[in-house]
C-alpha cells in the first residue's frame, strides 16, 4: 500500500479516525525522551563494581602511581587496552578523559591552528571542506558548523558512504580536508560499512596532504546479538595502502561504563600520535589516571569488555525488538514508511518521505520526544524531510511501548496530511 | 659576607674545598627528583576514602543521575561547593575535568578561534601580547609561546607584580589582551598578592576590551599553617569596579585529592560563563560528573576542605621548615643567596645572581633534578641568570636533608665559580 494511490476523501477520513486514535494518546499525559542515546539506569548499574572496588585498585601500574600527575598520552595499560578496541599497537594509542567528541574537536582545533605536521594552518586557508555522509551524527556536522567549515553532504548507503561520491570529491579539490565516519552500528542508520567500502576509504588519494578520515568508532563492541558485525581493520588496510597518516580513529567507554564519565581514546599513525602528544603538552599535564586505572582493572581485556557488552545487549535488545514489531504491525505493508533493523549501536533511522518534521511535531505534542528532524543532515537540511532518529535505550519496555504508538498514530496522521494536500 | 668581597686567591682555595665536599655527595648516587609540585605518597592518600566510598556515593543529585550524560557546566553540587573555593555565585562557575591549564588553554584557544563576547578574534589580529609577571609558572608562558602571544615581562614583586607597570602597559596598547597572575602562595616565590595590588588589578583599564586577568589561584586554600593568608576577593572588587567581564578565575583539586584526576573549576561573570558554556557545547557532551560526585561527598563544603588541607600541611610543612633551617645555617650571613620563606603553596624560590644555571647543572651532577634554571621566566630567559624554582613536596626528610646539602654545595661551587672569574 502507498499513500499516494489513496483518494482524497478516504484520506480525510482515516485522518480523522487516527485523530480520535492520537487524542487518546495525548490524554494518557506520557513523557517519553528518545532525543539521545543515553544509557538507561539498568545499563549504568553493569558498571557498578568499577566504583564498588575503586578503595582496592592498584594505581601502582608499571611503576607509575596513576594517582600523581605524568603520562600525558594515558596510562600504559589503558593504551594496551584501546590498542585491542582498535586492533593498533599500544603506542599508536592516546588515552584521554571521558570525551571521544572532545578529542575529534580538539584534533580539528589543532588543524585550524597549527595545521598538521607541517601542513598550513586551516585557519589560514580561505575554505576548509569536510565530507559528511548523512544522515550522520549531528555533533559532528556542529564542529564544522562551529568552525565555518563548509559542509559537502554525500549520501549515507547501506554499506556505508557513496565511496564513488567520496572519491571524486577529495581528488581534485586541496579544500576538502576531512570526513566524518561512524563505521560500526553507524548513528543514525545502524549500518556498518563493508569491506569494500572500509578498503576504498584506506585507499583514498586526495589531494590535501592534510585530509583525514575522522573514524569515529563509538560503537565498535556495541552489538545487539552474539553474533557481532566484522568491521575490517582500517588502519591495517591503510598500511598497507601507506596511508597511515590519513586516519584518525576514535573510542571510547561512554557506552560502556558511565556516559560522559568514562575513558576515551584515539589511534593513528605514530606520525600522527606523537604530533597530537606534542600539542597536548601545552594543554594538559595528564588525563585523570585514576579513571583510566579503574577502568583497566574493572574492563581488563577486549574479551571481558564483550562479555559486559552481553549484560547491554541483554538490556537494549528487547526495546529495538519491541519497535520493530510494532512498527511491522503498523507498516509492514506500507511503502511510505522505511525504518532500520540494525543489528548494534544506539539507534533506529525512520524515513517518511516529506513527513519527518510534522512527525517529530505530532509526536511531541503526544508526550513524545525525538531528536529534531534534519538534525541528522549537515546545516539541519534534509532535503526530503524523510529521517527521523529513534533512541530506544533510555525508556523502559512500558514506555517505549506508548513512544512506539504515538509514533505509529503521528506517521500515519502526516501521511494522511500530506497526501490529502 | 659577600662573595664579591673575597680575594680570588682565597676564592680557589674556598672552591677546591668545596669541590671536596660536591664529590662527597655524588658518591652517595642518590637520586632525588624536585622539578615538579607534585604530591607526595602521603598526601595522595589523604584522598584515598573518596575512592573507598565511590561504591556507596549517591550519584542521584537533585534528580540529576551524574553517570549519564548532561550538565555541561558541572554537577550543581559541585558548582556549589566551588562557587565557596573563589567566593563567588554557583552560577558564575563552571566545574570542568582535572585539569585547570586544560580550562586556561582552552579559553585562549577560544579567544583566538573566536574572540570574546563579540570581539575580533584574536587570531585575526597582527600582534597579541600578556603581560607576564615573573618570576611566574612556566606552562601559562608556555601557552602564549605555543600560540605565539608575546610576552611582556614585569617583575614579581613581594606583594605581586609591578602594578605601575601593569598599569601602564595595557592602558594604551590595544594589543595587550591578558595578565597571567597565581595570586596566592605564588610560583614560584610564594608571595601573595595584597589587598591593595588586587584593587588595583580589578580596577585595570586596559585598552582592549577583551582584556582578561587571569586569576589562577591554584594554591587558595594552600596554606602551611594554621593561620591563612588571606587574599583579596578579586571578583568582589572587580564587580564594584564594574570590571567582573575582565576576570577569569581558575583553581582545581590537583593538590587537594589526586595530581591531575582531580576536578577543576573555572568562574568569571555570568556574560563569560554563558558565552563558554556555549563554546563548550562543541566540545564535550558534559565533563566527568562521577568523578564531580566523589569529589562532593568527599569535600563535603569548604571547611571540611580546611580540615583536610591541614593534612596536606602537615606533610609538607616540615619539608620546606627543613629546607629553611639548612639554608639559613649555609648562608644566613651570605648576600648573594637569597630564598622565599613561604606560608603556602608548593615552591621555594632561591636566588643567587649569575649562578642559577650552572647550580642546577651542578645539582644534577650530584643526582638532585631541580626545574630547569629560567623556566620560571617568559621565553626561559632569566636576565639575571639568578632564580631556581625548588618543589620539596616530592622528597622525603631524608632525601630532602640530602637534596638541600647538595644545593648548598652547589651554591657555594657556583659563587666561588662566578666571582674567581
């Protein structure tokens, strides 16, 4: 069934009936938050023990009392740690505070100042360009916005960017510096990008010396099922393609430990590592080793941290399962409504074509609050006013059950509005 | 006595005694490192309950769960509790990650990237320049060197910089956008400023409109004994003066509960934490709020924070009374040796004229590191080649009895040295 081949008159009196349907909803007084992925309470209690044995820790790690200042690149055993999130060497590693965004800005910062070993200044250019795949993480497109970067949006496919697209854009233009990625359970389609995709990217030649791929891996151990999502190891592909200075990855805890309070990380080149360790000596005497200390003892090694990953699986699953089936009850045979069933991450991608921003309206006016439509786009521009950003993780079963229905009864009101027009 | 006064024969008799002495000292091959004010072990456990009770802290702040993301400015609790370290408002603070050279690195990155409050950025301009009042602590000089910010050096008087020349020096020259000031238990002469020097820093009337003083009072509640000196509140003044725009106000628990893993504020007037708080929205989701938690139910509010900076006291204080004694007993009647005799803070500060390089040369010679001679000046460049920062917090009794006589010979080489030239 497609809306469009729907007459008039029998539009006008579905809407009416989802009307009464969306009235009830609104007089149940339900507030829902599904603006962002924010861990729920269960999920912060996984962590728990981290702080319950903070008095027992040994801060005493290689020699070096975590709890005095020194290791400006992060704890030894804490690079040891991420090196295994990343599949790199410990000392391609730097261990920060709690914010992967923090560091992307701060690395962009650095850029526009100082340029990058050796390169002009961004600021002294007359355009920085960033590719941005969309839809995309919103705080990405924000530093761009925030720095006057121009913008160049390229569609986010279902094996990841429009490599073609991406390819062209960076070869012949000396402006275009970077791109924004989240490879794994990518926020917000849930996608993962292929192989093919993963190698092309390693394989870029563009034309600035200074253009990197901003490999935002926030949600690398971060599957819904046993199963996990391969994503091929970027840096091991660049290496061999000797474009190792061209990435930047980055990680971090805020979905593992505590949001926001966690420990976050980046690994590139050795080029790259100690550039970046270099300009951090003027801002920072360390990042806070205690944490990192915690962090290392309560996470301890890649396979451990996916055994905890299970306790989060085991507590978001059900509400991306439950979504879905509401929602394939409601649309399953209805054209004009696409969502995501993605196998990791934080995030399910609705698209209803024109309908986006009405939708987010309606549902709000239920109680109901999602992530502002167009957000998900570079400048807030999505030109088919299709993609809405689900976050299922903070509600509870109950209340993702409501969010769900008001979803249903806003989608199937604009799709009446519109198509009635 | 004065070295100046002693015939050169006597001079080398004096060295090659002295020499003796040195080569005693270097045969015992003890290593003592006093380069930086870093606690000691003893004080690092002072905090140590903070860590110990992390499992039974109430993250639930009012209604706020400090493991999630949010409040980017900082737990209220601990916008709070440090609105009581500056004597300001909650609202006039901003609690940040352990770092408070991360907040001052980052405000200048913002002024350059942006200006302040709608001025011209100061990246856009031909010339920016601080005064610097020195002796003073090398990393705020390293961040103008960094960015290229020339400094203008003034002297650090006994009751804070030379306010004549302050004055003078950013009344007329547009170009002159910051004053570096540590206004309590000063590095490295352990001055503090007095009550008439910040009257007249919050009366400045500098030129540029976005001049800022930065106030970084990272030893506020320092003090080595009972009695405390007590410092001006400069916002007080500033505010009367109708200048709270011009002040920045810095401090942290670096030496409070952990080097570096601590938690560190920033206040200034509402204008300038609303125009951060919004640079800072870029940047980081929100800073670390459990480490904000502990710090709450551990410092509890500021006279629990006296208490335990008793503690503090009561481990350092013999350590620098130590340093005091063996000086005194070298060279109480030698007027080429001056030395601070500090109430707070973490340095001494020595001067002897033309000797200070080759002193800490000699000094390392014989195992004990002090901070390289010249870092306490803009550009490493001490005219006089005479002040040597000394941090006795690290050593312990015995390392510093040993650390001390190794000074004193290496003093009294160096003026035997100078003046036999």
């Amino acid at each position: 069934m497609n809306y469009k081949n729907i007459e008039r008159s029998q539009l006008e009196q579905m809407l009416s009936q989802e009307q009464k349907a969306y009235k009830k909803l609104v007089k149940k007084g339900v507030s829902v938050d599904m603006t962002r992925g924010r861990p729920c309470k269960e999920q912060l209690q996984i962590a728990m023990p981290m702080l319950e044995n903070a008095g027992k820790c040994n801060f005493m790690m290689s020699g070096i009392d975590a709890r005095n200042y020194g290791e400006p690149a992060g704890l030894k055993q804490a690079r040891e740690l991420f090196a295994q999130f990343f599949g790199v060497k410990a000392d391609e590693v730097i261990v920060c505070d709690g914010s992967s965004l923090d560091i992307m800005y701060n690395v962009v910062q650095f850029a526009l100042q100082f340029g990058i070993l050796g390169s002009t200044p961004w600021n002294k250019l007359d355009k920085v360009k960033f590719i941005c795949p969309a839809p995309g993480y919103d705080r990405h497109f924000a530093i761009c916005q925030n720095f006057g970067i121009d913008m160049i949006t390229v569609p986010m496919l279902s094996d990841g960017p429009d490599m073609d697209l991406v390819e062209r854009i960076c070869k012949d233009d000396e402006s275009v510096k970077g791109i924004w990625c989240v490879p794994k359970y990518s926020n917000p389609t849930g996608i993962t990008f292929s192989d093919k995709v993963v190698e092309r990217m390693a394989n870029l030649k563009p034309a600035a010396k200074d253009f990197r791929v901003f490999w935002d891996n926030a949600y690398c151990l971060h599957s819904l099922y046993d199963e996990d999502v391969k994503l091929k190891n970027i840096m091991d592909a660049a290496k061999k393609a000797g474009n190792q200075d061209m990435i930047y990855e980055f990680c971090s805890t805020a979905k593992i430990t505590f949001a926001g309070s966690g420990v976050a990380a980046f690994a590139s080149s050795q080029n790259n590592v100690n550039d970046l360790i270099k300009r951090l000596f003027f801002k920072k005497i360390n990042p806070n080793k205690v944490n990192q200390a915690l962090h290392v003892e309560f996470l301890k090694d890649i396979d451990n941290v996916k055994e905890i990953m299970k306790k989060h699986a085991d507590i978001l699953r059900p509400k991306f399962e439950l979504f879905d089936e509401k929602m394939t009850e409601a649309f399953s045979n209805v054209e004009n409504v696409k969502w995501s069933k993605p196998l990791g991450g934080y995030f399910i991608s609705v698209d209803v074509p024109h309908c986006a921003k009405r939708i987010v309206e309606l549902a709000s006016g239920a109680g109901v609050k999602f992530t502002a439509a167009g957000s998900t786009f570079p400048y807030g521009i999505d030109d088919n006013d299709s993609n809405i950003r689900i976050a299922p993780s903070v509600p509870s079963m109950e209340e993702m059950s409501f969010a769900v229905d008001v979803l249903v009864e806003s989608i199937k009101i604009a799709l009446c509005e519109y198509y009635a027009k």
